[in-house]
C-alpha cells in the first residue's frame, strides 16, 4: 500500500489503522517500521530490520533478514489455509482471463462462484455484487 500526502495529514494513522484491522482478521501479529529518521536509502534494510525488532543478524545481508521473516509471517497469515474460501471468478475478465483464475482458484480449494462481469464487478453491478458477497459471508446453519 502507497499513502501519499502533506506532513500531518494522517497517512501513518490511517495505515496502522488498516494494518491492525488486516492482522486482527488474519489472526497474526502486525509488524510496524517507522522510518522517519533514516536519511541515506544505503541505511534502509537495516533500519527496518531494527525497526521489527529482528534479532541481530550483522553478517547476513539484511534485505535477505526481513524477507525471510515477512515470509514467516505471511505462511502463518494464509487465511485459505485455515478458513472456507470462495472464489469469485469474473468470466469477462479481459485483465485476468479465466484460465488464470481458474489456476489462482484450484490453489484454495475452495468453492468457484462464476459471474458473467468483468474485472471490476462492483462497478460493473454494485448492489448484486454486494448482495452476492453477503450471500457468500453469511454463516451456514449447523445441523445441532
């Protein structure tokens, strides 16, 4: 994500905000670098592995520091792993043809739901879009 605006705008707020809501809902822990102070981009990777609290790791290439235990995260985060996934297939896709999703689709396992839209659904049809999405969030009874 790329915020981009005038000093005191908000834009550290708003993506602590959104990162919090994302960590919460994929059940892990956020990560936060605050790199305000560095002023030599040659400084980065290794102000951002002291910024996560990585352990010191001076004789490995730093980049190859945070890389790794984003990765580490991001497994951790695969919320198709763990929770139903359903994927909605737009067949008019002419950005991400249907083939391609099919394949990004098989990888959940989850349920393909199929809508004769493009790549942008909500744009396209926004009030069947969304009641399609809360259909598709909504808990299923559980026999008792």
């Amino acid at each position: 994500m790329t915020l981009t605006g005038v000093g005191g705008a908000g834009k550290t707020r708003l993506a602590l905000r959104a990162a919090n809501l994302h960590a919460e809902s994929a059940g892990v822990d956020g990560l936060f670098a605050s790199l305000e102070s560095v002023q030599d981009a040659r400084r980065l990777p290794r102000a951002v592995v002291r910024a996560l609290g990585l352990a010191d790791q001076s004789t490995r290439d730093p980049l190859d520091v945070v890389i790794e235990a984003l990765t580490e995260q991001l497994n951790r985060a695969a919320a198709w792993r763990s929770k139903p996934v359903t994927y909605v297939l737009t067949e008019n896709d002419k950005i991400l043809p249907p083939p391609v999703q099919e394949m990004l689709a098989a990888r959940t396992g989850g349920d393909v739901v199929r809508i004769p839209h493009g790549h942008n659904p909500f744009g396209e049809d926004p009030v069947a879009f969304a009641a399609l999405l809360a259909r598709i969030a909504a808990p299923t009874s559980v026999a008792t």
